[in-house]
C-alpha cells in the first residue's frame, strides 16, 4: 500500500540573525574557527516574546497555506522537541489550540535531533491505522535556551526554529515506489551513547532545566557511521541505489559531517540540501527546515525521491524515503 503523501510544508525562524562575528564579540571564538570547523555563518536566536510553540506554530500556518487545507481538517499533531515551551502539557497542545483545531490527537515526542523522523514514522503510523486523515508533523526548537553561552565548545554550534509538514493518510491504492508518499522509515537508537550529547538538568534529577553538553568529536564519528548505514537500509529495503536518489535532505549538524557521509555513500554533493550555514543546528527543526528551503526555491519538486536523516542525542537516528 501507498504510504502517507506530504501535501506541503513551511517553517518559520525568529526575527534575530546572529553572526559568528556577532558572537565572536562575546565568546571566546573567531568567525573563521566557526567556518572552517562546521560551516555555519549565522544562527537565528529567539527573542523574549518567541517560543518554541509560537515558532511551531508559524510553521504549521506556513505549511497549511501550502498545501492549500484548513488547520480544521488536522486530527492529528505529532511536534518533536527537546526545548518544549513547558515540562506539561506538550506544546503540541497549545499548537492545536493556536491553531482552533482542538479535539484530534496532539502529543510530543523526545529524539532531540532525530525527533523529526522520529515524529514523521509515529504520524505516518498512526494515519495508517485510520486514526486521523490528515496531520502536521513539526519540528521545533529554542535551543538558546538550554545553551551554555560559556562553553564555546557547543554555545556556536546552535540555533532556533521550526519546520513543519501536512500529511495525508494513505489513500488505499497500490503503492510501488513512483506513488507519491512515505516509501520506508528506518530509526535506531542506542542508549549506551547517553553521555556523549545529553543535557545535564531534567525535572526528575536536578529540578533545573540545564545546559547542553556534548564530546563534540566523538559525536561526529558516530554520525558518519549510523547516518551512511541508515541511508543504505532504507535503500536497500526499497531496492534503490544512492544514485537513484533526487535529494538528500540531512539533519543541519555540521557541513563537514553531510559532506563526509554523501562520500561514504557517492552521493554527489550537489544533492544534499545544506542550511547549516544560515541556521547552524536547529534539532529537531533542521530536517524540515531545510526541506521547506528546498522546495519553496524549487530545487525540490513533485515526483522527486527524497532521504530525510538525521542523528542526535541519546543515541537516535533515523532515515525516511519520501516520494514527494
Ligand atoms: O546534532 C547532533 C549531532 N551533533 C553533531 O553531529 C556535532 C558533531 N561534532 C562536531 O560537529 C564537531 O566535533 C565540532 C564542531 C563540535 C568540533 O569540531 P572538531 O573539529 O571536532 O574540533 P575539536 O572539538 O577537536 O576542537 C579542536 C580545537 C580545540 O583546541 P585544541 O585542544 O586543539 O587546542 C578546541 O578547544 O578547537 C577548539 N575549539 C574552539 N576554538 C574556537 C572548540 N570550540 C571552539 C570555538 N572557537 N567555538
């Protein structure tokens, strides 16, 4: 059977640009550190006034508009965060409600940078069971928040935004892989890695919020080796070749990481969509960011077949095969 079909997308970012220069004032860093080692130029900061459900929440307007459909006809919103604007209720819930579609299902999933994939599969899931017939899938970070702006080691490396996706449930025709929807979603996690990229607070141990700590270089080798087995598993399962592929639309991390693992795979570079340089790493926002970017310059069009990846904290990592 077919799978669940994107009927648009969109996404939103806080007013504020802050470039490396900008931050260099403050941190001890240069704009060419920043640049050399990972790629980004600039991030989006939040402001007082913007959150993370009110980033979401622009995205899911943007992607309604998009697909041309009322926010009254989503039964089902599925929002991947790791900076939700409370610890309860999910800020899924105050989407719905900014959004006057209250009633459906509305929850919040946890896989830090993977979480859009993670949010993508559970909605794709649940529409495939009949539970609603159409969905926003976001993606949605503050990131600032939860950011050690003395540790120059990850303080550089993120910013703030969200994405968002309208889904429709399979329409019960034969699929095959020319049939535009979701053609296969693979996700991993492996919870030995905790330590390497976790966030040192949490509600149930230190009551505090906390801050973002990462070992950096070994992230990095772990990226490279899950995202290029990933992508390869889902290839493999739908009987492709990376050649086959349109675009690769990866998780925003580091321009050094995308272009490491589009070699591992020879996937030519100018098929990998990259953001990084102008919203540096947004989590959970970054895959539909960067696919909102793709299509609305055109790069990315109706019938293409297009790989989402991501990888995050936790371990979590994950890879779907979209027919757009
Ligand atoms: O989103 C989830 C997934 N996250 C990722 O995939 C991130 C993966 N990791 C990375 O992207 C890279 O490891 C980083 C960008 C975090 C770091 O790049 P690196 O090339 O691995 O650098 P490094 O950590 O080995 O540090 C090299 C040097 C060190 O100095 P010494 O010890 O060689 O003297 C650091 O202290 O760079 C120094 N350094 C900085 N210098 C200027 C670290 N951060 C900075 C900075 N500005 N912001």
């Amino acid at each position: 059977m077919s799978g669940s079909r994107v009927l648009g997308t969109g996404s939103a970012l806080p007013r504020r640009v802050v470039t490396n220069a900008e931050l260099a004032e403050t941190v001890d860093t240069s704009d060419e550190w920043i640049v050399a080692r990972t790629g980004i130029r600039q991030r989006h900061i939040a402001s007082a006034d913007e959150t993370t459900s009110t980033l979401a929440t622009a995205a899911a307007r943007a992607a309604l508009a998009d697909a041309g459909v009322e926010a009254s006809s989503i039964g089902l919103i599925v929002l991947a965060t790791a900076t939700p604007d409370n610890t309860f209720p999910a800020t899924a819930t105050k989407v719905q409600a900014a959004l006057g579609c209250q009633g459906g299902v509305a929850f919040d999933v946890a896989a830090v940078c993977s979480g859009f994939l993670y949010a993508l599969a559970t909605a794709d899931s649940l529409l495939r069971t009949g539970m609603a017939k159409r969905a926003l899938v976001i993606g949605a970070e503050t990131f600032s928040r939860i950011l050690d702006w003395e540790d120059r080691t990850t303080c550089v490396l993120f910013g703030d935004g969200a994405g968002a996706v309208v889904l429709e449930a399979p329409s019960g025709e034969a699929g095959g892989k020319d049939a535009p929807g979701i053609l296969g979603t693979k996700l991993h996690a492996d919870g030995d890695q905790h330590d390497l990229l976790y966030v040192d607070g949490g509600p149930s141990t230190t009551q505090t919020v906390g801050h973002v700590r990462m070992r950096g270089p070994e992230v990095f080798r772990h990226a490279v080796v899950n995202l290029a087995d990933v992508l390869k598993e889902v290839l493999e399962d739908n009987g492709l070749t990376p050649d086959e592929l349109d675009w690769v639309v990866p998780h925003q991390a580091n321009a050094r990481i995308l272009d490491a693992t589009a070699r591992k795979l020879g996937i030519a570079p100018e098929k990998v969509v990259v953001t990084v340089q102008d919203h540096a790493n947004t989590s959970a926002a970054s895959v539909p960011l960067a696919l909102d970017v793709a299509r609305k310059d055109g790069r990315i069009k109706a019938g293409d077949l297009v790989m989402l990846e991501a990888m995050g904290g936790g371990f979590t990592w994950g890879a779907s095969l979209i027919r757009m």
